[in-house]
C-alpha cells in the first residue's frame, strides 16, 4: 500500500517533471517492459535499435489499421505453424534479435513479397518471400546454403550448423509464415531452428515498435 | 420423487435400446446393422462389371463426344505406370527458342525474360539481402540453364541424334526442360524443340506460320475421327491416342502445325492430363477444332 502509493507519487512527479520540461525526450513513458525501453542488436556491424512510439496519441492508419482482409486467401492462422517450431511473441523476438541475430546466429525473415517488404518491415529483418522457399524453386538450395546449410559430398544439405530462423509475415491473418516454415521444414531444416512470430508486422506495429520506415525517419 | 426419475429414465433407456438393436426384427438383417456393415456393397460389386460393359456398350455403339472422354478415363486407370520424367518448369517452349535465336544472332529476334530467369533474378535479390545481413558472401549456383545447353550444341554444329543425347542426359542430372517437351517416355522431345526452333527462326524471317496439316486417321497411328449428332447439325469429333515417345508439343505439331496450340489441347483434356508434361500411352486426347 505505502510502496504502491510511493510508487504513484514518484510517477505523477516524473510525469509533473516532463510536463515542465515541455517535450522532455528522456521520459520513456512508453516503454517495452518496466524495466526494457528499448532492444539494441547489431546485424553485420551495423546496430539497430528498437524502442516504441512516445506519441501516446498515435492510431495504425493505413494497410495495417485494417481489419477485414477476406478470407480465403487471408485467414487466421493457427498458433501452432509446425510440429516442434516455437512460436513467439515481441519479447521473444527482441531477444532473439540481441541473442542469434547478434551472434550471428540466427536471422528474422519477412516471408512476405519483395514488393509488401520494400514498404516496410520489422527493423532488422531480411526478405526471403515464403515462395522462394517452395519446391518449385529450383534455386532454393543456393538460398538454403546462404543461411549456412552445408552441401555433403552425396550432395544432400547439413543443417547442423545453419542459423536459427524466426519468420513472420504480414499479421495473424496471413499464411505466408506458415508456409515458409513448412517449405523449411519440408527441405531438411531442422524445426528446432525454426521460430513463428505469428503476430507479424501488423502486431510489431501495433504497439508503436520500431520498423525500418520508422527508423529512417526519425 | 427420484424413484419416479430414475424408473423413467430405466425405461427410456430399454426403449432406446429396443429402437437401436431391434430384438424382435429379421435376425439376418439385425446382424448386419448392428456391425455397422453397409448391406448394398454387394450390390456395388455386382454393379462393377456392369459400368465397365455399359462403358463398352456407349463407345461401340452411341459415337457422342462427351461421354467418350470420361469412360476413357476410367478404362484407364488401372494401367497407370509412372514413368520417370525430367524436371519441367514453367518456362515457355516458345520463349526459349526465341532466346536461343537471339543468342545466334537472328535478326529481328530480341530476348525475353522467361519465367526462369526471374527465379534467378528473385533469388539473386534474395541472397543478396542475406549476405547484407550475414556478410556472408554467397554465389549463386552457376548451373546450365537447358537454354544455354541447346545454345552451346547448336553452335557446336553437333548433329541431332548428338543434340538428342546431350539434352537427355542434361534432364537426366535435373536440368528443368519445358513441359510440353516432356514425351510419354519421360524423355525430352529433342525433335520437337529441333523443328520449332527451324519453324520460329522463319517465322522471324517473315515467313508464314506452317499451315495446318490435313489429317486423317489412315495417315496418323492413334487418330480416330467421329461424327457427333448435335441438335442442328453434324461436329466431326476428333481424337488422339497417345502413342509412345509423343510429347504434347508433337501433339500440337501433328494436328495444328506449331507448338503453340498445346494449350488448347492442353485445355480440352484437364480431366485427362494433370500438367502438360504427364501425359502417358495410352490415353485418349480429344483434339479440338481451333
């Protein structure tokens, strides 16, 4: 009760003190955690950082506002994209990006178009549309060896050393994340290297978290 | 009162039970119900050989186009062998030999980007992304495209029996070939892509395309022709049986002269034909009139 009421003093005083300085930059009143308010990974040596939107006022607009794609070709997905690949949450995506990502481990893949990817994504993340991934492709195991499948002599893929994968594509309402999991897994990628931010670009956005359009402009 | 309940509730059970197992009714019947056995797959059975006689009976005597194409497929069914075939892609016969001229210098003949070179283009963009985010450097697989085998033969000046092997044995280690290339076999149809090569190279000298041959069942192996009765007045209906080593790009070239009118033919037997490249001996195609 005292800490509680403690705490909300102190708020209304940090609060009281943004206020006062106007628009003060440093008072993070959106933060990611309580104790998180923003995520920093490099990628390549270059650094990113994600933190959220301070704009408390701040609607989607836009594609990404919209509720009612049809259905079929855009339907709910399961929470569940493939036996054995976890599924993630934002907090579970930060991390891997400043856990894999960082260690050069692991990369983030849009799954979706290179058209619906060159109009934004998820700061950090790289193009390979779920189709490239398909048995029809007959150039998919060149992509196969660029995240660090190994070709053996009898010419079939380790992936013993190949990078952790988390993918994601434009909401919960597309299927292209999914797909791209199974293409993987039906490839030989092994699924426990494999993770499903089923969430998307739409959720990502949603909470005002950094994309690569929002990073530019600011 | 839970007396009562409980009495009514036995008695609606037994009265369940009585309408499901029905003890007093046939015994035979019973037993059969209660296994939960469908009592007319006898029936099928005997029906079987019947659809088959029926199937017979409509092709010998009543010559209707429409149910002609079903029973075939029915008939055929059981004969069904598989056989190995070489890797297709959607890349267009027509594109690339319009690619192999232009790379022999025809005039007049620009190249096109068929569907295959925007793979590469895609999965090129695709790696380079990659290697931005990995700074791992990574070369996309020089293989022979079948385009650029075709090219090095022909220059080559190898004869076509040599030209033959070469492209078979490139299929054979996974090089993708258009569909309509693909011959009953599973082998590549060489002489197809020879003559269409010839025939597209005069086209774009200002040739006229080949005329439509005339066709008659004495002189082609597997054609037969039949009149259709239609309300107003008589359609010749014609068909092909798919002899062995035929492509469906051979099929178009028989009946239409060119290549090009595989589609329609591709288009008049869907139910027949999964893709342009499966088809088998043995199945009859219907030829449609263009």
């Amino acid at each position: 009760m005292n800490i509680a009421s403690a705490k909300s003093v102190s708020r209304l005083a940090v609060s009281l003190t943004a206020v006062a300085i106007g628009s003060a930059v440093s008072a993070q009143d959106v933060r990611i955690t309580t104790f998180k308010s923003d995520a920093t990974f490099t990628l390549n040596g270059r650094t990113f950082t994600v933190s959220r939107d301070q704009n408390i006022d701040n609607t989607l607009t836009g594609e990404f506002a919209r509720t009612s794609r049809a259905c079929p070709p855009n339907c709910l997905q399961p929470m569940i994209s493939a036996d054995g690949v976890a599924t993630l949450g934002e907090l579970e995506v930060l991390e891997f990006m400043e856990g894999e990502v960082t260690n050069g481990r692991g990369l983030l893949l849009d799954t979706r178009g290179a058209d619906a990817f060159s109009n934004g994504s998820i700061l950090g993340a790289v193009n390979v549309p779920h189709v490239t991934l398909g048995p029809d492709n007959r150039y998919r195991t060149d992509i196969l060896l660029a995240l660090g499948a190994v070709q053996t002599s009898t010419g079939a893929l380790d992936f013993q050393d190949a990078m952790a994968l988390t993918m994601f594509s434009g909401g919960v309402w597309s299927s292209d994340a999914r797909t791209a999991v199974n293409n993987l897994i039906e490839a030989g990628y092994p699924p426990e290297k494999l993770f499903y931010y089923r969430g998307g670009l739409q959720a990502w956005m949603h909470v005002g978290l950094t994309t690569q359009n929002s990073a530019t402009s600011n | 009162m839970i007396r009562t309940t409980v009495a009514l509730f036995a008695f609606a059970l037994v009265l369940c039970g009585l309408i499901i197992f029905r003890p007093f009714a046939d015994g035979e019947v019973d037993t059969a119900d209660r296994l939960g056995a469908p009592v007319d797959i006898e029936v099928t059975r005997a029906f079987a050989p019947d659809i088959d006689a029926l199937v017979r009976a409509t092709e010998a005597t009543t010559p209707t186009a429409t149910p002609a194409v079903a029973p075939t497929a029915i008939v055929q069914a059981p004969r069904r062998v598989d056989v190995a075939r070489p890797d297709t892609d959607d890349t267009r016969l027509s594109d690339m030999t319009n690619n192999v001229l232009a790379e022999l210098g025809f005039a007049g003949v620009e190249p096109v980007t068929t569907n295959s070179q925007l793979q590469r283009q895609s999965t090129s963009d695709i790696l380079a992304g990659i290697e931005a985010a990995t700074g791992q450097h990574s070369v996309l697989d020089e293989r022979d495209s079948f385009e650029a085998i075709v090219i090095a033969a022909l220059r080559a000046g190898e004869t076509d029996e040599s030209i033959d092997r070469i492209v078979n044995e490139a299929a054979a280690n996974g090089v993708a070939v258009p569909e309509i290339l693909v011959t009953s076999d599973g082998r590549v149809d060489t002489s197809v892509m020879l003559t269409n090569i010839v025939t597209q190279a005069q086209m774009a000298a200002g040739a006229a395309a080949p005329a439509i041959p005339e066709v008659s069942p004495d002189d082609v192996q597997g054609m037969e022709v039949r009149i259709v009765q239609r309300a107003n007045d008589d359609v010749e209906a014609r068909f092909y049986t798919v002899q062995s080593g035929d492509s469906l790009g051979a099929i178009s070239i028989k009946f239409f002269g060119v290549i090009t009118h595989y589609e329609e033919i591709f288009e008049a037997n869907k139910g027949l034909l999964s893709s342009p490249d499966r088809i088998r001996v043995g199945q009859r195609l219907v030829i449609p009139q263009i």
